[in-house]
C-alpha cells in the first residue's frame, strides 16, 4: 500500500481522535501547574462574581436579558476552560521541551478545534449583555440608541462570521486535529490571518462599548463622589481590551514566529484570562447597589444635600421649568406661620413632556437613575413668591385672609 493510499485510508478512519491517555495520570510539571492554576481560577472567581450579579438583581427586582446573557457567556468560558486544559494535558504544553515524550497530537488539536469554537461566544455574548443594559441606561436619548445599536449589529455580525470562519477554518473539518491531511491538494484551510483580523475587530469594539458609559454618565449632575464611584465600575472594562492585546501578541508569536512548536510555553493561558475577565467586569455595573450597601458614600443613591437657600431655610423638590423634583413648598406670612400651600405633583399631571429629575434610584441600579425622556438629577431651585406675598397683602387691606374660603390662590 502506498503512502497516498495509507493517508486516505486514515482520513476516512478519523473522523474523530482515536484513543489517548488518561490526563490524570499525566505528571504536570511547575509551568503546566501555573496554567491549570490560572485556567480553573479564573472561571470560579467569574462564577462567584455572576453569582453576586444574580442575587442584587433578584432582590432588587431588575434580572433584565442583560442577565441571562452573561449567564450564557459564563458557560462558554467554563467550556474554554476545561477544552483549553485537555489540550494543554494532551499536547504537553508547560513541560520542557527536552522532557517531552513522543505523543499523537491529533486528541489535544480536536480539543482545541473545540475552545475556538466556544471562545468566540463568550466575547459576544458578553458585549450583547452589556449593550443591553446601556440600552436600559441611556436608549432614551436618540443619538445613544443609534449608537448602541450600531454596535450591536457589528457585534453580532462579527460573532456570527467569527464562529464559522472557525468551524470551516479547514475543510473538511477534521483536517484541523489531523495535520498530516494538510498534504492532501483536495483540503483547504484559512490563512493564520484570520485569527489577528478577528481579534483585532473584538479588541476595537471593545473600546467603543467602553467608551458609552462615560458618554452617558460624564453629563449626569450628581455629587461627584458617586459619578466618579459609579464611572469607576465601567472603567474595570479597561481591563478587557488590554488583555486582548496581549492575547494577540502572543498569538502572532504563535502563528508567525512559530513558538507553538515549543512545549515550554503556557501563551495559549490568555484566551481565558481575556474570557474570564470579560465577564467579571460584564458583571460589575450590576453590583452597584450591592456596593452602595457597603460604602453608601460613594455608591449611595442618596442625593446631595441641598444648598441654603436666601428665601428659605430650607427648600424641598420642586416643579420648575417643565421638571419635577416630587417635593412642595410652604410659603410663610408676616408672621411665620406657615401657609397650607403646596406645588401639585407630576404624577398627576397628564402633561407628558415633563421630566421627573432625581438622583435616587429605588433599586439602587444605574438604569433607574433616568426615566421618561432625559437624565435625571437633583436640582435646588431657589424660588420667589412676590406674587403670593402681593395677593396677600392685598387681602389683608380688604380685611380677608388667604384662609377664607372665598380667597381664591
């Protein structure tokens, strides 16, 4: 039988890896045990922290889509995980390169093929989660909702493009864990560039998704404490696009300057380190009224304390100027006495142009900050009554009083 005969032979043969060693009973040297560490860490950190997101949603009454989203994106990353760790224990990565014994790497390459796959999901579903809850922040404002939803679009095109650029990045399929199949002129296989360009448009969307919050929080009016406390948990983002560049220079080593071939090497270790961290700072927005529990000062919804005032001691919320701040005033007479006269509630109101301002949040989450058309914050309004103090000298002159029944305000 001749070699061309032998190579179809085993191409119809294996569909799927034969049988491999048993990874536990593989010794793990140092390195390796670094990567494991890091490979395992990393996913029970994330799962405790979602775990943290989906008790303040549920008992602040907010779980949204947003949620169940990461949720997603959290099951891909445990499957990226637990891939990438076969193919590190299959394929003898970690180990030094002198100390590695002869191996079939056809059974760590199909558990690879596998974590690229699962990769891509979690960076989508990741930024479709946090699209969605900006969508809840600021989707009101027109400008915003185009933009959010621009990237949304991007984002799912890009998700959908990169999975099947990775599922057919060689056809047939199976050529990707048998790489003696390469030989064969009847295969096809992508250029290694693929994986630079789809990585280098994952780490520019990312930017872009972490630039909104600041577009959205840096106009709100509220006590600088908390706006710079809340922009804060958005800029843990930053972590995310600054793993993936390191992730894709180590990728260019691997494909360009051919370091995959050493075994003394754990580069592979950033995929779910970018996965991971992903998904921790998806998570941190949500946990913002669990921080206001803890350092109400900064993350409180309380709003700041309201200025004197020169024509009262002390004004509550008003309605002025189209806004609502829910509150009344209660003018006073020569005397001191206070005057049952209050503001009417906007909530009463059937004008629907006006604006309910506040900085409190009932829930404590951020996309409670703003409802109706506009941002919301608190405002001390400073307000004259010369006219009512007018009327009621005029009545006073005619021997009536603001509290006959026949005075009408």
């Amino acid at each position: 039988m001749d070699a061309s005969t032998m190579l179809s032979s085993r191409a119809a043969d294996d569909i799927e890896p034969g049988p491999y060693p048993d990874v536990t009973k593989i010794p793990t040297p140092p390195l390796q045990m670094t990567a494991v560490a890091i490979m395992f860490a990393l996913p029970a950190l994330a799962t405790v922290i979602f775990g943290l997101r989906v008790y303040t949603r549920v008992t602040t009454r907010t779980v949204g889509i947003d949620d169940y989203l990461c949720g997603l994106a959290l099951v891909s990353g445990i499957l990226v995980s637990t891939t990438l760790y076969m193919f590190f224990k299959l394929n003898y990565y970690g180990w030094p390169d002198a100390e590695v014994p002869d191996f079939d790497p056809s059974p760590g390459l199909w558990w690879n093929f596998f974590e690229q796959l699962c990769y891509n999901p979690v960076l989508a579903l990741v930024k479709a989660s946090v699209l969605v809850f900006l969508l809840r922040l600021g989707g009101h404002h027109n400008t915003m909702f185009k933009a959010i939803w621009t990237l949304m679009i991007v984002n799912i095109c890009h998700a959908v493009a990169a999975f099947f650029g990775a599922l057919f990045q060689c056809v047939p399929i199976k050529t990707n864990w048998n790489p003696e199949l390469r030989a064969d002129p009847s295969t096809f296989c992508i250029d290694n560039s693929f994986h630079i360009i789809q990585s280098a448009i994952a780490i520019t969307t990312d930017i872009f998704i972490l630039a909104l919050p600041f577009w959205i929080f840096l106009g709100l009016r509220m006590p600088r404490a908390q706006k710079w406390a809340v922009l804060f948990v958005f800029v843990i983002g930053a972590v995310v696009p600054i793993v993936a560049i390191v992730r894709l220079v180590n990728i260019y080593r691997l494909l360009y300057l051919n370091e995959r071939s050493k075994h003394y090497n754990i580069a592979y270790v950033w995929t779910p380190v970018e996965c991971h961290t992903a998904i921790m700072a998806c998570c941190m927005p949500a946990l913002r009224p669990l921080f206001s529990r803890l350092w109400p000062r900064s993350f409180g919804s309380g709003g700041a304390k309201a200025e004197e005032s020169p024509y009262s001691n002390s004004l509550g919320n008003v309605t002025y100027g189209g806004s609502s701040m829910g509150g009344s005033h209660q003018p006073r007479d020569r005397s001191g006495a206070t005057k049952g006269f209050m503001l009417k509630d906007i909530h009463g109101s059937r004008n629907k142009t006006q604006t309910e301002i506040r900085d409190i949040s009932p829930s404590g989450s951020e996309e409670e900050i703003m409802t109706y058309n506009g941002i919301l914050r608190t405002t001390n309004v400073n307000v004259k009554y010369e006219e009512a103090q007018r009327n009621e000298a005029i009545a006073m002159s005619n021997g009536t009083s603001s509290n006959d029944p026949r005075w009408v305000a």
